[in-house]
C-alpha cells in the first residue's frame, strides 16, 4: 500500500506522472482533438496540432491537480494553516503528481519546442520555482497547508488552456467566455488565496521559533519560491486582463464577426 512518508513511493507517483502525462500527449490527446474537432484539428498546422496537444495534456493534468487540491482544502479537517509539521497523504500525492506534470510539461517546451502566449523567460522561471516548491512539498511532509493553496492554483490553468485551444480551433466567442472564467479563478486561487489568505496566515508564524526549524529547503520553497511565483501571477493578471479586452475588439469587429460565421 501506498504511503506518504515513504519518500520512494512518492518518487514512484512522480514518475507514474511522468508517463502519464506522456500518453495524453502522444495518445489520449490527440484523439480527443480528432474525436471533438476533427475537421478543424486536421486543416490546421503540424506545429499547431502539437500545440494543442500539449494543451490537452495540461488541461487534464492541471484538472486532476486542482480539483484533488480543492477537494483536499474543502473536506480535510487537518488541513491547518498552524500545522507547519504535518503528514497529509492526499497532498504529499498530489504534490508529487504536481511534480511529474512539471517534469513533463517542461521538457515538451524544452524538446518540442511548442508556442507559448507567455514570455519565454517567465515560462522557465516559472517551471523552475514550480519544480523546486514541489519537491519541497513533496518530499518534507511541511507545510501541507501552503503546499496545497499552490497546488490549488492549478484550477486556473485548466481554464486559460482550454480558452487558447478554443481561439486556436477558431472558436473566438467561446474563447472569450472560456476566458472570462479563467480571469476569474485566476484572481480567487492565485490572489486571494495565493496571495492574501497565504501571507494572512504565514505572517504569525514568521514571528515563532518553530517556523525556522522547518529547514533550509522548506524555508527556501516558503520565502524564495512562494513570493517569485505570487510576483509573476501579479504581473500576469492585468496583461491577461489586457489581452481579454483587445481580443475582444478584434473579436467583435465587423470583419472578424462575418469570418466567424463563414466559417461556421
């Protein structure tokens, strides 16, 4: 049976990860593109129809992440902010689950060099901080409570990728609806919770002596990788916002509106 505190069972679910998000880009992916947008999957480039591949693949792994974080936040009754030291196998697992997706969705960057909406730069520095915060939290057991408000954050990233899918396969209203929602959940998981609710409770506890016995590594995850990543979702949110509201009127414009329906 599986179990939290052994580290090389959480190595083992990272490396599952690994794989499975494997398959869902050379194989479930591509044949929910070609299952649910055929026509337009297959008029489309090679290097678009990888794009959204790799989408699909962050899209179903982001899904299981989130979901399981905000199950675990919602139902854990030890699921404390006080608790810095405490095993929590549902977020040790997903956590390590977080870790392999990271792993995988970096090299399909890095080896397939798929198209990103984000500056490069920020992209590696992002899957860097997210590598290193869930190795910490996957491995040191501490602290549970802030492991999983990252991990929440996930629930966002489902929907941006499906509005980008839906632009790409040339579903521009949906697009906007799609990302209407992803500005919403990305400013409840990653700034009110990310941000607000994280240092709310974590700033008592920079004031106790137990907090710097956590470790070098859980100290570098809590003060080094947590702020590097609240700072990039505090750039990101006003330029997604911006790119909401010029897609909008490109969108709506009377040529893209009559494109729009020659094409449906």
């Amino acid at each position: 049976m599986f179990s939290a505190s052994r580290p090389d069972h959480l190595l083992a679910t990272a490396g599952l990860a690994v794989v499975c998000n494997a398959l869902m880009l050379q194989l479930v992916g591509p044949w929910l593109l070609w299952f649910f947008f055929r026509e337009r999957f297959s008029s489309l480039s090679l290097s678009k129809q990888l794009w959204l591949k790799k989408l699909t693949m962050s899209i179903m792994s982001s899904a299981v992440v989130g979901t399981t974080a905000v199950i675990t936040y919602l139902s854990e009754e030890e699921l404390d902010p006080k608790h810095l030291r405490h095993d929590i196998p549902a977020v040790s697992f997903n956590c390590a689950f977080m870790l392999g997706h990271t792993v995988a969705d970096t090299l399909a960057h890095t080896l397939l060099r798929t198209s990103t909406l984000t500056n490069y730069f920020q992209l590696i520095v992002h899957h860097i901080i997210t590598l290193v915060a869930c190795s910490v939290g996957t491995f040191s057991g501490s602290p549970p409570y802030y492991v999983n408000i990252g991990l929440m954050m996930e629930v966002s990233t489902v929907f941006y990728c499906s509005g980008i899918m839906a632009k790409e396969l040339g579903y521009p209203r949906s697009y906007l609806v799609i990302f209407v929602f992803f500005l919403l959940t990305f400013f409840c998981v990653r700034i009110i919770l990310g941000f607000c609710v994280f240092w709310y409770h974590l700033i008592p506890l920079l004031l106790t002596p137990e907090f710097y016995r956590l470790g070098v590594p859980v100290l570098l995850a809590l003060l080094g990788c947590f702020p590097a990543f609240q700072l990039l979702n505090l750039v990101w949110f006003p330029m997604a916002c911006r790119r909401l509201i010029q897609d909008y009127r490109v969108i709506n414009t009377p040529q893209s509106t009559s494109t729009e329906n020659k094409v449906e």
